[in-house]
C-alpha cells in the first residue's frame, strides 16, 4: 500500500467511520480555526500571494469543482439533466443522473441504454470553464493534480502522468466479477451503443459489453456503482500521487481543495490536513460552495473560501492579470 493510500485508510477509519453522524451532517471531526474569515476581496489577493509563493501546487479536485462548471445533472432535476437525461427521467422519473443507477429497469438493454449516455456525457464533455480557468492560475507552475471525479475532465487538459484517478475513470470498463485484474476502453463500445439506441431508450442485447475472459457483463471502472476493481490501475493512481508528495516533501507545497463535499473527505481533504500539519512548509488552500473548513492545528498556514468556485477562480485569475499589469506599469514608470 503506497503511502497515500494509508493516509486515506486511515482518515476514513479514525475519523468518518467513527463519526459518520457527524459527517452526514455536515460537519467534520477536526477541530476547527474559530478566527473569523478575511474579507472576500482579501481571500482572493491571499489566494494569488499562496500561488505565487508556492514551489509547488497539489491539486485536489473533486465533484464540486465540475458542479461549478455546470456538470450539476448528478443529484438535481434541473436543466442540463433534462438535456442530456431527459428521455430516461419521462419514462422512469428518477431525480438526477446518480438516481438511475438504483433505479428498477426494464431489462438489461434499457440499463445499458442508460448507463451508456450517462458515459457518453462525459466522455465527450467539453472542459468546462472552472477547470480552464484553474489551468491558466496553474501557469508556470510545477503542480499535480489528484481527483475524485470520473468525468475526465482533468485527463483532458494534462497528461495522465499529471493526474491521479483514484475513484475510477468513465473512460474505461473492467469485469463486473473482477475475473481480470484487466481495464479496457469504453469511448468505442459507449460510442456504439449510444448511436444504436438513437432516440430510444434501450441498446441493442448484442451490444452490452462483456468481459473478453469470462463473457460476465462489463462494468465501468468506477467506485460506487457496485463492485469496483482495485487492481493494477488503481495501485498505480496512488503511486503517482505518492510519488509527487514524496519527492516534494521539502519544498513550499500549496494543497489546493477545490470543492469536495461531505460524503468523500477522506480521499483530498483530510489527508491533505494531516499532511500540512506534519510538513512544515507547505500550506493550504480551499474552496468551497456550502462549507469553509479550516483546522485550527493548521490555521496559521491556510485559508478556507466559501462560494461559487467558477467565482473564486474567475475573480482569482483577474487579480492574477492586475497584479502582472501593475508589475509592468511600474517597471515602465521606473524606466
């Protein structure tokens, strides 16, 4: 087990699955900074100085980062759910794309009818602005970036090398049995299905992957929607991310949390808490829409945002822009 997988094993164990009512709640098991928060306009010039003054960025994206960027359609019944999901919530009445997933199906053709747009999506999502907008405030800088969104937006901004996985990727199918430690790709066969289907709701019997081993139907190599392979692929996730913070460890590390909720905080949140705490010269960064979490062991050294993260990032990129144009005027001015 990589390192960074023991700090996840271990926040999950010490902490949501001891205080899970806490957790579900909303709240979390860390003590947290009783000092007021810093006028907005402040955060946000607090945000660039970090980024700047960083040697090193660690991102850690998660679901309300792309929330932000209007991939919203996983809980709610709102309009980019109807868009893409429209005919399946008509005929089957589930509330956001997630709710499909326990939904009770005609058959197997109407299940992978379902599931293949809900791939489809996604795998063919264009990047949305939050992320374009992170990567113009990551510019310049040596950065990693660790996520626990499937929807692979990440994956099409940088190399794979870049980016650490560890919940899993639309982009790939594994064997439901996990006969095979194996992944394969699941653009075509989604690709295939979706075209098939046309505007029905069901795909054709032959057309529902299955395992090249065992012939049991296919999966998507993606935590929560049943039994999730962590085999070969999903080591390696974890080693990249380990990989980074280790050989990075006495550098000025910036942790920046970009949007995780309350159901996952064991994955980006709290290992990145404990590793601020224990590594004297990084710091930490976060924004959130619902919640502004900031332990009070590590105070000193970070600072929680609340609000719309499309926001935060938009309104972080414009400082970055008249902090260069004052530079530049008083280079000129000096002249």
């Amino acid at each position: 087990m990589t390192f960074y997988e023991q700090l996840v094993t271990e926040t999950q164990m010490n902490n949501f699955s001891r205080y899970y009512n806490v957790y579900a709640s909303g709240g979390t098991a860390f003590p947290l900074t009783k000092k007021s928060p810093l006028p907005y306009a402040e955060q946000i010039k607090e945000f660039v100085k970090k980024v700047q003054e960083a040697d090193c960025i660690v991102v850690g994206g998660a679901s309300g980062l792309s929330a932000a960027g209007g991939g919203n359609f996983y809980y709610e019944d709102n309009e980019s759910y109807r868009k893409y999901f429209g005919k399946f919530a008509e005929k089957y009445h589930f509330k956001g794309a997630f709710a499909g997933m326990l939904a009770h199906w005609d058959s197997r053709e109407e299940y992978w009818g379902y599931l293949a747009t809900f791939l489809y999506t996604t795998q063919h999502a264009p990047i949305r602005k939050p992320y374009l907008d992170l990567d113009a405030i990551l510019k310049g800088k040596d950065f990693f970036v660790l996520t626990t969104n499937q929807d692979t937006q990440f994956v099409k901004l940088y190399p794979e090398s870049k980016v650490a996985e560890v919940q899993g990727d639309h982009r790939f199918f594994q064997c439901s049995r996990c006969c095979t430690d194996e992944v394969w790709d699941a653009v075509k066969p989604v690709e295939e299905m979706v075209h098939a289907m046309g505007e029905g709701t069901a795909v054709p019997k032959e057309l529902i992957p299955r395992c090249p081993h065992c012939g049991a139907e296919a999966f998507p190599w993606v935590r929560g929607y049943g039994n999730f392979l962590t085999g070969k692929k999903y080591d390696e996730e974890y080693q990249k991310i380990s990989d980074y913070i280790l050989a990075h460890k006495e550098k000025k590390i910036l942790f920046l949390e970009l949007g995780v909720g309350r159901l996952t905080p064991m994955f980006i949140q709290e290992p990145f808490w404990v590793l601020v705490n224990s590594l004297p010269k990084t710091s930490y960064l976060s924004v959130n829409r619902d919640y502004a979490f900031l332990p009070e062991a590590i105070e000193d050294r970070g600072l929680a945002i609340q609000g719309d993260i499309g926001k935060v990032l938009s309104d972080v990129l414009t400082e970055m822009g008249n902090d260069q144009k004052e530079a530049k005027d008083e280079r000129i001015a000096g002249e």
